[in-house]
C-alpha cells in the first residue's frame, strides 16, 4: 500500500498588513477565504496528522492531483484578478508538496493519523452531547468520509470503530 503525505502553506491574512486604507479589510478577507476554501478541499481528501500535513490513501492520487491544481489555479486567478491584491502583496502562491510514503514508512505515522481522527471523532461526540450539532446530514456525512479514509489507510482500529458507532447512535438519537 502507498499513501501520500500532502505537505502545504498557505499564505495568511498577514499578508495584507501592508494595506493602508478601506482595502486592507477586503484583501484580508480574500486571502482568508482562499485558505479556508485550499484547506477544505484537501482536508476532505484525507487525515490531517501534524500541522499542514495530510495524509490521503492511494486511491484517491488522482483527485488529489486535481484538487492541488484548482488550489493553485484560484491563487493565480485572484492575483491576476484583483490589482489592489496583486499591487499591495505581489502575488499569492500556495505552496503543496505531494510526497508519496511507503506501507513502511505509513507504519510509523499511522497512529498520528489514528489520534488525529479520534481528536476529530470526540470532538464530534462533544458537539452533539452539548447541543451544537444541528445538521445531523452534515455530521453523518463526515462520519461516512472519516470511516470511508481510515478504512482505506488501513487505520480503522478497535478505538476508532468503537467512536464511530458512538457517533452514529447518537445522531440516530438526537
């Protein structure tokens, strides 16, 4: 098995400190909706293990590919796009490095991506049992994509399945 570790930085609203005036806030606002938009789209691909780091199952290298391209694509289109951004921050590359790992080498990262998705599994859990879950589609549909990657990164351990049934029947119940 081959899994691939996607490696990215973004820029950041930082960026935009150079601004003077009533378009700081508008440039701001772009360069945050864009990194929030990059990291959704690659985030559903796989399993975040560290900071800027996901891990994505083989099966899924050709949508990867894809979603790396339309990352970068959005990023040259909003530089070439908007003056006041390209005139005040120059122009806003993302950086993704995609690094294709062997089973080997998966074997020692496989239980970050394991707490990764029980942090993420709890929280959940959490969400529900305070009452801040409203879209019970919208969380069983995570639930599905979070048990649809662990499954294929082979980390679908005792612990993970046993937060997943607990997830589910608390939906059923709510």
């Amino acid at each position: 098995m081959v899994v691939y570790l996607v490696l990215y930085d973004f820029p950041n609203e930082s960026r935009a400190r150079r601004i003077v005036g009533k378009g700081r806030e508008k440039v701001k606002s772009l360069i945050r909706n864009m990194r929030v938009k990059s990291l959704s789209k690659l985030r559903r691909l796989g399993v975040g293990i560290v900071e800027s780091t996901i891990v994505v199952p083989e099966s899924r290298l050709r949508e990867l590919e894809g979603t790396v391209r339309e990352v970068k694509e959005m990023y040259r289109g909003a530089s070439a796009g908007s003056h006041l951004l390209e005139q005040a921050v120059g122009k806003l590359e993302p950086k993704i490095v995609v690094v294709e790992v062997s089973e080997e080498e998966f074997e020692k990262i496989k239980p970050l991506a394991q707490e990764k998705i029980c942090g993420r599994l709890d929280t959940l859990i959490r969400r529900i049992l305070l009452g801040e879950a409203r879209n019970k589609n919208r969380i069983m549909s995570e639930v599905r994509r979070i048990a649809e990657t662990a499954g294929e990164l082979g980390i679908l351990s005792d612990k993970v399945k046993a937060k997943l049934a607990t997830l589910v029947r608390l939906v059923e119940e709510a």
